[in-house]
C-alpha cells in the first residue's frame, strides 16, 4: 500500500456529481422540486466553517487526502464563501477495505460560491482551499453530527491518496 493514488480534480457538473448528491438549482427550473434534504434527527443547522491549508498535508502540488467522513442521518449543503477549494467523495456503499476501494473516489474543483449537496452516507474530505487562505464555507448539516460522524483513515485502510489540482 505505499503507492499512492493519485486522484486529479475535475469541474463540478449536476451529472459528475450525482453520485453523491444534487446541485441545486433555479427556483424556476422544474428540477427545482425533485430533490429535498434529510435530517432523521429534525435538526438542519446553518453555520460557517473554515478548514485551512495546514489542516492537510502537500506532496509536491497535490494535496493528501488521509481520511473521509460521512454522517448517515443528515444531507449536508456546502458553499465556499471566499475561495476556490477542492472536495474528494465516495458513495455510501464504499467498504475501504483493500487499495481496490480507492477506485470508488472522486475528486471535485468546487469554485467560490458553487453549491453542492451531499446525500446522507456520502464519504467526504473537505472542501480543502487550493493555496494558503483558509475556506469559509456555508455549512447547513445535522446539529447531532458529532454522533454521527463516522471515519475512515485512508492511510491505514487503502493506502495514500493525493489530489491532483487543476491547472490555474
């Protein structure tokens, strides 16, 4: 396991995407009315949150993704608010359990203020900032996520992943 895997970031698109969540849409667009947000525990909480470039380790340009989370009773929304980030994901049913697992990852360019709404259960690293200033992200997700924030440490479980940014 101690070749890594190299994931490249690649444009948000609604399709790309929809694996793991929805994008939202115009209220005007009739695919406005076929997705909705979940919170089992009736607890939707709206807040901001940063995450830091030294929160994460850099090989070279690429950035080391070493865990996931994911939180199965809630959607969660995320927007950043002043910077370009970059946000790496993987279907609930993802096991990580041998190197093959890392096939299942995806790695998204998610550029200020583009919004993106992660199905309850999807794995998720970030969004990490590209360069140096941290990420505020407008963050909507379950008040209780504390008890349900379960964790993979990919470093242990599949072997190393780095993101390849895009080009500028």
């Amino acid at each position: 396991m101690d070749k890594p895997f190299v994931l490249t970031a690649t444009p948000l698109t609604a399709s790309a995407w929809a694996p793991f969540g929805w994008l939202p849409v115009a209220d005007t667009d009739s695919a406005d009315a076929n997705q909705g947000l979940e919170f089992a525990w009736s607890d939707p909480h709206l807040n901001v949150i940063t995450h830091s470039a030294d929160e994460i380790s850099r090989v070279g340009q690429s950035l080391v993704c070493d865990r996931l989370y994911r939180h199965s009773t809630h959607t969660q929304a995320l927007t950043p608010i002043n910077v370009d980030s970059v946000l790496v994901v993987a279907p609930l049913s993802a096991e990580f359990s041998s190197p093959a697992d890392r096939e299942q990852l995806q790695a998204f360019f998610l550029p200020k203020f583009a919004t993106v709404v992660l199905h309850a259960g999807t794995w998720h690293w970030g969004p990490f900032p590209l360069g140096a200033e941290p990420v505020n992200l407008l963050n909507l997700q379950g008040r209780g996520y504390e008890r349900d924030n379960d964790c993979v440490d990919l470093s242990l479980a599949t072997g190393p992943v780095e993101v390849s940014l895009p080009s500028p």
